[in-house]
C-alpha cells in the first residue's frame, strides 16, 4: 500500500485492519502490547533501506511514554534504523515523550540511521522549541521531502534556516527552524515565518 492510501485510510475499521495485519508482520510482537491512548501504524517505505513509517494517532505523556519507548524499541530491533514519523494527528507531547524522540535518535545514529518528524502540529512544534529540543531533529512537511531527505543522506544543501528573529509584537527573541506558523513562547501572538525568513502576523 502507498503511503498516501496508507493515510487516507487510517481511520475506523480499516485502521484496525492495517494494525492486525500489517504491524506485527512488519515488526513481530509490536501490537501485543496496546494502549489506546497512542495508536501507532507502521507502513514500510520501500524508497529507502532499512526504513519504515510510523503513523501516530493521541498523545505522549509521562504515563504512557514507557510503552511508547518500548514498541519503538521493537521496530528498531527488527532492523529499521530510518524512521519518519508521521505526527500530524499527535494531539500533545510531554518533555517526557520529547525524551523518548531523542532516545530514538540516539539508538539510530550509531547504526547509520535517522528520525525525521513530518507535520507537527503547532502547539506540539512549540513544546520542543520550548524545551530547546527543535534544533536536534529534523522536521519535514511532507512524505516527499523526508524521503528526499534520507536520498540525499541527510546532507541537504544550505539553507537560511535557523533563523533567529524578534517578535513583531513584543520583541522576544525566537528561533525557528522551518517555515510556518509558530507562537510567541512570550505573547502567545501567532507568528508566520516564510522560506525566505521574513516574519509576520498570522
């Protein structure tokens, strides 16, 4: 299944389905443990070795973290050292969960591999900017542009990203390390921040 089916059809019974099937024949054992805070579906990305995709659907708190950690300890132990993330319906993250991504980074570099987190949402983007943690990983929009990233090795060409800037409304100084939409740690404004690093309200 592509990818993009994969997503389109992540809901109701026929995420179920993916999970009975497709899970535990990727990664054996990987849904005998569940938790219905945080669902997970894996697809494999078959444009890149040893690479797979993780659909994450809830939250990450310090309750269920631990179980977090060990069902990707288990993709990792079966061999998958490139792993995206796909965190667009990842409704709340703790520094606790933020924990567990930077132990997945660290299991995975010494093997050759990468994270990459695709489409996170604002408010979960702001807790690991908060916490100083945005600068360690790498954050994608798209599918395409992560699979472009671990094609390319990781050794993107240059861009002007981190940026840091001051907030048009109360001149806290911010950093971003992407394009899009942000909030003021400071004033809560909402902020836009495009490819070129110009930043605006809104």
């Amino acid at each position: 299944m592509h990818i993009k089916d994969f997503d389109l059809h992540f809901s109701g019974l026929w995420c179920i389905i993916i999970s009975m099937v497709s899970n535990n024949s990727l990664v054996p054992g990987f849904d005998d443990e569940q938790d219905d805070s945080l669902k997970i579906a894996l697809a494999k990305v078959d444009e890149i070795p040893n690479s797979i995709y993780i659909r994450l659907n809830g939250y990450i708190d310090t309750y269920n973290s631990s179980s977090f950690m060990e069902r990707i300890t288990k993709i990792v132990e079966a061999g998958y050292t490139n792993l995206i993330f796909n965190c667009s319906s990842l409704n709340y993250v703790s520094s606790t969960g933020i924990g567990s991504f930077t132990a997945f980074l660290k299991m995975v570099k010494p093997k050759g591999g990468d994270v990459v987190l695709l489409e996170i949402q604002s408010k979960v983007y702001e807790v690991f900017q908060l916490l100083g943690f945005s600068q360690f990983f790498t954050i994608k929009n798209t599918y395409e542009d992560a699979v472009a990233y671990f094609k390319s090795d990781g050794d993107e060409a240059v861009t002007i990203f981190p940026v840091i800037f001051s907030c048009p409304v109360c001149s806290k100084k911010l950093k971003a390390t992407r394009a899009g939409r942000f909030r003021c740690s400071e004033c809560k404004s909402i902020l836009t921040v495009d490819e070129k690093g110009a930043v605006a309200l809104g």
